[in-house]
C-alpha cells in the first residue's frame, strides 16, 4: 500500500486520467484479495474479462458502465458494484473515471448478509442511529476485513491502534482523525492510509460513515 499514513489525501485526484488511456495502480495485494485504483479517459474501455471469484467497484469519480450479460450496470460516484464471478464484464468510461476494484482470491470471504446485487450505495448498508456506532461487515476473512461503519454526530472512536494495514474511504459527513497526536479534517470523498500499529483516533464533527478495508501486513 502506498505510503499515504501521515496525510488525508484523495485517491481520484492523485490518479488523474490520462487522454486515450488507462491506468491502474496496485494498492494492496495478499493471499486473499488484490485492490487496484483504475483511472479511465473518456471514451476508453477495459476489454471482457472472467474471474473466479466476485469483483466488488467502488467508483470514486466520474461515470462509467460495467456490461455483463447483455444488461449496462451505470455507476456514479459512490456506487459500489458486485460482478458475480465466472461472467464476462467489460468496463466502459463515460467520462473520465476514477474507481477502485477489489477481486478476491478465495470463496466464502465475502458477507452477504446485506443481499445486495448489482449496483448500491456503501454509505446506504448502515443508518445512523442518535449515540450509536454501527459496523456492517461485507468481507471477512483471516487478515481482511472490509466494513461500513456509521457513527452518530458526538460519537467517537478513542485512541487505539491500527491491528492491521488499513486504507479508510469516508462516505458521508466529515470527522476528525488524529494519528500520533496530529488532527485531520477527514470528509466525504478523503482516504486515509494506515500501516499496523499507527495509533489514531477518530472524534465526529456530523453524523459519519466510512468504509474500512483492513490487510494483513506484509
């Protein structure tokens, strides 16, 4: 994972498109899932691909269409999208597109307790409840963890270390997140990079939500 820990910083506008072309950056990679950030030009496509296992999108800026089984599948920013495994997919931008891909390598890692199929909202598979912190786990496995997580305007999460590698996505609202001592402002569309054992905590300025994917470090 990029070495981003001591900075809020912004995946889409640190991978611009570039005309005519596409570009993908490997953000994490283990035994159970791989995390590429894609930057797509308008007018350009990535061919059908088949994989083993479910894909899971996660579009962060711009519009594009993912096509599998005859059906277009249109993401905006903040749509997550799962493509079932063994069917052929194509991506197509509609305008210049940053999204991330997560493909995972082994069955049974992924929670479907949520029952969402095609495209949804990450922000949307947990409410915010008045003094409440609510998790919703999407994968899970031995080292991996992907989460939604809400927390209620006045919650927070004290001081605690990070049990793995961690790259955050905040979905809604913002907060304040403070590593080794040093506050950040952390909104809506801002990642944050972690490396195991960085010690940070989290005070919540609105209602917030973000998306935690935790990997084991190398």
């Amino acid at each position: 994972m990029k070495d981003n820990s001591f900075r809020v910083f912004s995946l889409a506008s640190e991978n611009r498109p570039v005309p005519g072309c596409t570009i993908s950056s490997l953000l994490r990679e283990d035994e159970n899932l791989f995390c590429l950030c894609f930057s797509i030009a308008d007018k350009t496509s990535i061919s059908d691909e088949i994989y083993r296992r479910p894909h899971l999108y996660f579009n962060l800026e711009g519009s594009m269409d993912i096509r599998s089984e005859g059906k277009s599948h249109i993401l905006y920013p903040g749509d997550f999208y799962i493509q079932k495994e063994e069917t052929a997919h194509a991506v197509h931008a509609l305008s210049d597109c940053i999204f991330v891909q997560i493909g995972l390598k082994k069955e049974n890692i992924m929670n479907i307790a949520a029952d969402n199929t095609g495209i949804f909202q990450l922000k949307d598979l947990v409410p915010y409840q008045e003094g409440k912190i609510i998790n919703k786990e999407i994968i899970t496995a031995t080292g991996t963890r992907l989460a939604v997580i809400s927390l209620a305007k006045g919650c927070a999460l004290p001081e605690h270390a990070a049990p793995n590698d961690a790259l955050l996505f905040a979905l809604d609202g913002e907060a304040t997140f403070t590593k080794k001592g040093v506050a950040y402002d952390f909104k809506a569309g801002d990642n944050i990079a972690m490396h195991k054992g960085d010690r940070h905590s989290l005070t919540t300025k609105t209602d917030f939500k973000f998306a935690l994917l935790l990997t084991e470090a190398e």
